[in-house]
C-alpha cells in the first residue's frame, strides 16, 4: 500500500512529533537560569537572520 519513501516521510513526521512533545514535557514548569555569558548558538542565529536584511 505504501511504498518505501511514503514510510519514511511518514515516519520522520511522527519523529518530529514525539521529538516536540519530549521538549515539552522537559521544560514543562522549568526554570530558565541566566548565567550572564553571552551564547556563541545565539549570536550565530541572530547574525544569520541580519544577513537577507542586509542583502535586500
């Protein structure tokens, strides 16, 4: 019935589903500790989202 590509797109999809909802229950009633140093993961995804502005 399906073939084997429909499986996989299939199973990627639930993948993401239950990947979404582990986050969830992990930073449910979490609490975020700032610890006052600067992300190098955040300042690379903010220099990433400037850069089409720039270019535009």
């Amino acid at each position: 019935m399906f073939d084997s590509k429909m499986r996989l797109a299939m199973g990627f999809a639930l993948s993401q589903v239950a990947d979404g909802a582990i986050v969830d229950r992990l930073t449910f009633n979490g609490t975020i500790i700032e610890t006052g140093t600067d992300s190098y993961r955040l300042a690379g995804t903010r220099a990433r989202a400037e850069e089409p502005a720039k270019a535009g």
